[in-house]
C-alpha cells in the first residue's frame, strides 16, 4: 500500500469564530491547500510539519482552538447546525424588520475538539512511554475511523486518503511513527518539536526555516563580537552557560 502523496483541505479565509460552544467559519469564503503528509515538502510548506504535534498542544479552550483552526481550519468531525438572526434585536427594531430572517451555519462543538485533544496527547504519550503495542492499536483504531484507502485510476496502486484534517493528522503521526522519534524544543522559539532519535545529538535543532536563520545569525554575532554571551542567552531564554554550548557547536 502506498502512501498519500497528496491531500486537499478546505480552510475559512476568514477564519473562524465561536457561537455559543460550537466554532463555526466566519464567512462563506474558501480556500484550499494542498500540505505534505510527511515533513515540509516545498518551501512555505512549514506550517504543515508535524501538525498532529502542534494540535496536541493546542490549548483545550476557546481561544486556543480558535488560534488552531485559524491556521488549519477545522477538523471535519461531524458538524452540528446553529442558527443566527440576520440582525440583532436593536438593529432589527431600528430597521423595523419584525421577523428578522436566521441564517443556518454549521460548526464544530467545544467538546469534541476537546476530546480530539485529549486523544491526540494520550496517544502520543503512549509513543513516547515506548508503549508501543498500545500505541498502534489506538492508532488503527483512529485511522479506521478518519482515513480511507483508495485504489488510482489505472488501477495500479492503493493510496491512503484522509476523510478531513483529523485522518491527515493522525496518518502524519502513523507514518513518522515507523522510525523512532523523540520530543525536543526548539532553540529559539521554544516550540515542541519531533526529531529522529540520534544518541544525545539531536536530528536538527530548529523548528522553522527563520528560527535556523536566527540561530546562525547569533553564532556569526558571536564569532565576531558583535552581541555578548548575556545579550545571546536572554534572546534564547537560557543561561550563559547553555547558550556559550549552542554557539560553539559546530
């Protein structure tokens, strides 16, 4: 069985806002992307490595599901339909419209991204506790749910397609999965990150094309005496003693 080359999913140009307890898109206006399942595939394509880590650590709350979906959209679980009135009271009395028409929209509820959340971290503790044969049952339990294989046109292939953004993440996962793979902070950011398992040195350092550019900036400044040893650790958020370690690495 081969695996997906490409995968589409529709995002809200403007984003998305909460009615009530269910987030929904906050206009009819649409775009698609085309992310890498495995990595960062072209440059721009950044935001897309290692999603199902960064929706582990989304925050369980409105704002930080909202800050979620505004980067990814939603997770294309079963929707449930909310409506609104086209005006409020006051504007409607102001108008004098009487019955003022309700628009149907459909959104995600809060607690089912919540527990999205809540699986997504169980299962990725599993990974990390090296309980493995637990690990892979979940994961074929949630891939069963949210991916689906297809055969190609020609007949010559069968390819694995995610029903929404869930299937993509948990696919990604399941596929980094085959090698080993260990969680790290990124020097700069300080953002969470997955790497290959190398001994003590780590498969890359940095999360983000521009956390790299920074970090080779600072070692120049370094090098040259431009920026002193305190001013480099406080731009790191570590100690003296670390950041003199990071900046002579070769």
């Amino acid at each position: 069985m081969k695996r997906l080359t490409e995968f589409e999913w529709e995002c809200c140009d403007d984003g998305y806002i909460w009615r009530g307890s269910v987030l929904v898109p906050a206009s009819p206006s649409r775009s698609r992307f085309t992310p890498p399942i495995s990595g960062a595939g072209q440059p721009g394509d950044e935001m897309w490595r290692d999603v199902f880590l960064i929706f582990s650590d989304t925050k369980p709350t409105p704002a930080g599901i909202q800050s979620f979906a505004m980067l990814y959209g939603l997770l294309g679980i079963p929707t449930v339909a909310v409506r609104r009135r086209t005006y409020s009271t006051r504007l409607a009395r102001a108008l004098g419209v009487r019955r003022p028409q309700t628009i149907q929209e459909h959104g995600e509820p809060l607690a089912n991204w919540v527990a999205e959340i809540r699986d997504m971290k169980r299962v990725i503790r599993l990974y990390l506790n090296k309980q493995y044969a637990e690990f892979w049952s979940l994961m074929n339990e949630k891939l069963s749910d949210t991916v689906a294989p297809r055969f190609t046109l020609n007949g010559g292939g069968l390819n694995l397609i995610p029903k929404n953004l869930l299937g993509f993440m948990w696919l990604q996962l399941g596929l980094k999965s085959r090698g080993r793979w260990i969680l790290r902070e990124c020097r700069v950011c300080r953002e969470p990150m997955a790497v290959r398992e190398m001994g003590k040195r780590p498969s890359r350092l940095t999360d983000k094309a521009s956390c790299r550019v920074t970090l080779s900036n600072l070692r120049k400044d370094y090098r040259d005496g431009l920026k002193s040893l305190a001013e480099i650790a406080r731009r790191l958020r570590t100690d003296a003693k670390t950041a003199r370690r990071w900046m002579e690495e070769t």
